[in-house]
C-alpha cells in the first residue's frame, strides 16, 4: 500500500486518518455504545463483537488510503475497494441488530458478505491485481474535490453530532471527549502539514521562476533584480557596478554537429567554469540561449572590469570536457561600466553589455569590447536603416544604375552591371555598404533582389528593343 502513496503519501495518511477516526466516532455513538449497553453477554464477548466493529475504521482507512493514492486506479483496485466496502456495509447491518434499533432478516444482513467473497475473487484473478503494490502511472487528474468532501464530510458529522447528542454514561463521554480530541489533533497536524507544503511549493514556484533550469543561474528577470539593487547601491558607495555580457562563439556549430545535449552539456561547463574562475562578489546568470551575465557589484573603474574580463577569457582556454570528448569553446565579451550619464536603469546597462559583445563579435570574436557612446550611435542609426529598409520598396526609394560591360577588341557593348543605389525621402543616400548586409540579416534582400531581377531585365529588353545593344547581351 505504502508504494501506491506515490509523491504526497503524508497527505494520503493524514486525510484517511481523519475518515478513519470520524467513522471511528459514528460508529461508537450509533452502533458500538447502544449495543453495549443492551447487551446481555459476557463482557468478553461483548468486548470482542465492539472490537471486531471498530476494526471497521482501521478497513475505512486503508479503504481512503486505496483511493486517494496519485496512482491509477486499476480494476483490481476498484474490485478490491468494492469489496471492502461491501465487508463494512455486512458489518454495519450486523451491528445494526446488534443494537437493538431495527431488525435485519440475515438474508439481506449476509447479502453484503457474499458479494464481497465474490468481489475478492474478482480482485485476484485479474491481471492488473500485479500492479496493486507497485507504485503505477500517475494519474493525471487528482481527484481533489471528492478527496475534499469526504474529509470534510469525516470531520464535520462527528462535530454535528456531538452537538446533538448527550453522553449516556461516564465512559461514552470519555470515548467522545478522547476520540474528538485525538481527531482535532489529526486535523490541526493536516492543516500544519498542507500550510508546510504550500509554502514549500511557493518557494519552489519563485526559485523556477527566477533560476535557469538547465544550469541553475539566475535567469534575465533575476539578473535585472541584482543589477537594479547593485545600481542603486552605487548612488550611495560611489562604486561602479559592471556588467559582462557573454556569448559562447558559434554555439551554434556544436549542436549542429553533436547534438542538442552536446549544446546543454556546454552551457552546463561554461556555467560551471564562470562560477569557479570568478570572484564570489560576482553574481553570473544565464539570459537565454548561449548569453551568460556577469554582474561585479563592488568594481570601482574600467580597469577593474577589464582585469574581470581577462579572467573569463583566461576560463575558456582549457578544454571543456564532454561526454562526447573534449570541445575548446571561445567567448566575446562585452561589458558596460555604469555611467550615470549613459545608464539609468538595469536594462540600460544589460543593453550597453550587449551592445559591446556584438562589436566583440565583429572585431573577430573570442575578445573583449568595452561600450562608450559611440557603439550606441552606432545601433541606434542602424536600426534606423533597418526600420526604413523594410518600407523603402514601397516608397520607391530604390533604384537601379547600370555600368555598360565593353568588348574591346570588338568596341560593342556587351553587357550592363546593375547596380543598387538607396536614396531615402530626405535625400540622405545610403552606402550599398551599409544597407546591403542589413538586407541579407534581416530577410529584406528576398524581396528587393527580386525586384532587383525584375528591373535589370526591364532595362535589357528595352534596350535590346531599341537597339542600343545587341541581343545577345547580359545583365
């Protein structure tokens, strides 16, 4: 049975606990103390039918703990639950005669009995029967309403009908007083265990929420957390807080060629290498992706964030050890000192990180950038060109000049190079340097180099028409 509690097997117990001794306390008041006080038998035989009756709260209980278990219910299990409570229900109309309240002829008091014999055999010849010790599928669907109001069902008719009735003698108000006492017991350690579990269960929900699960850092809502307590700190020591932001170059490769868990096993060695090759003031979280965070609180100038830079770059030198074998990984870094004139929020200062590692990229990767204004200029006017390239088709904005292709030898005209010139709505004009690179990162350059092809074409024919080339020239 104990196998079939699964992951909450104190909860099970508890709430079966609590069905076992309200049925306890029904079962003394209605059945077991009329039936003793009636009774003309010896006080041994007396003493064993109430005992045999009472037992029928320790089956009541391993009954709830059958059914409330989080595993599958199986068909052995409901034969077996069936015929429990088929047992119990031969029990109660026993001890209904008992009693001396109603008289029960022994073809119905036996019924129960019998389809409980029958029930039994049913519960051992079934192949599932083989299941019932192990600890089966979870269920996916608890049944929590039905588990709710059977205890509360338990622990509310025991309270109502201690209200409604009076002790008939000096050892019924004892057995009332110990079993309700021993029930608020069971109830309040129920209580003191749910409110434990919530409360761990709430601090597993921040932890998930605010930790990487793959690696256990902090993740980007955490980080930014650190970095906004770090920042605001600094307005008072005088220090200046840095932030390193870190890619592991072309992260990509590796799980391309090894596989994903080759990629997950990576990032858990750098994880690892950063918190060992780091001092313990730095906190180190992983944003998304192959970017880690480093956030260095006590810095007090550029030169101390350098040096911490050098120290994550000296990291990567040694081979990460795979279970696929050994890899070398390389790291560009960016990193922002926190500059009350360019920063003012934790996302400025993350974004300047991140900023300096694309120019770290750019520069030929596995190297540090450091960020200043300018690289800022920089992305902000490229995206301008990004955010303008995508409407400039529409606009008409494009447009096409063409360098003749001369035969020497010959002197005729041969071909045409099209070329693409940019002029924007306000005159500016864009280097094909500047704008083409965008095109190709952003997707743009699908559309434009088939507008492109059309155009050149266009051009071809119409010369070709009107005789200013030969027909066999190229574009």
């Amino acid at each position: 049975m104990q196998r079939r509690f699964g992951r909450d097997p104190m909860n099970v117990v508890y709430d079966s606990l609590i069905i076992g001794l309200g049925s306890w306390f029904l079962i003394w008041v209605v059945f077991l103390n009329p039936a003793r006080e009636i009774s003309q038998d010896l006080v041994s035989i007396t003493a064993i039918r109430g005992a045999t009756l009472a037992s029928s709260a320790i089956v009541i209980f391993l009954l709830a703990t059958l059914l409330f278990a989080d595993t599958e219910r199986t068909s052995a299990v409901w034969f077996a639950a069936s015929a429990i409570a088929c047992s119990l229900i031969g029990d109660f109309l026993y001890a209904t005669n008992q009693s001396g309240r109603y008289e029960i002829s022994d073809q119905f008091a036996n019924a129960p009995y019998i389809a409980s014999l029958f029930l039994v055999s049913a519960t051992v010849l079934h192949p599932s029967v083989a299941t019932m010790t192990s600890h089966s599928a979870r269920r996916l669907k608890q049944p929590l309403l039905g588990r709710l109001v059977l205890t509360t069902t338990s622990l509310v008719l025991p309270v109502v009908v201690l209200a409604l009735t009076n002790p008939t003698t000096d050892v019924d108000r004892t057995v009332r007083a110990i079993s309700i006492f021993v029930l608020a017991t069971a109830v309040t350690l129920r209580v003191v265990l749910a409110v434990r579990a919530n409360a761990v269960l709430q601090a597993k929900l921040i932890d998930s929420a605010q930790t990487d699960s793959l690696t256990s850092l902090p993740n980007r809502g955490l980080m930014i957390e650190h970095v906004s307590a770090a920042l605001e700190g600094a307005r008072f020591s005088g220090l200046s807080p840095t932030v390193l932001f870190i890619d592991v170059d072309r992260f990509k490769n590796i799980n391309d060629s090894l596989g994903h868990s080759a990629g997950d096993d990576v990032l858990v060695s750098v994880a690892q290498r950063l918190r060992v090759a780091l001092p313990d003031r730095c906190i180190v979280g992983r944003i998304s992706g192959d970017e880690f965070v480093v956030l260095d609180a006590k810095s007090k100038n550029q030169s101390d964030a350098v040096l911490l830079a050098d120290l994550v770059l000296e990291s990567f030198h040694e081979p990460l050890a795979l279970r696929q074998g050994d890899v070398f990984v390389s790291a560009s870094i960016g990193v922002a000192v926190f500059d009350r004139e360019i920063s003012t929020s934790a996302d400025d200062l993350l974004r300047n990180a991140d900023t300096a590692m694309y120019r770290a990229k750019d520069a030929g990767r596995n190297c540090v950038a450091i960020f200043d204004k300018s690289m800022l200029e920089r992305v902000n006017q490229r995206l301008a060109v990004e955010t303008a390239l995508y409407r400039a088709l529409e606009r008409r904005e494009l447009r096409l000049v063409h360098q003749p292709i001369i035969d020497i030898d010959l002197g005729d005209v041969i071909g045409f190079e099209a070329l693409m010139r940019w002029d924007m709505e306000d005159g500016t004009s864009v280097s094909p340097a500047e704008f083409i690179p965008i095109a190709e990162e952003t997707g743009i350059i699908v559309p434009i180099g088939a507008w492109a092809l059309l155009e050149a074409l266009t051009h071809l024919r119409s010369w070709i028409n009107q005789g200013i080339c030969r027909r066999d020239a190229t574009m």
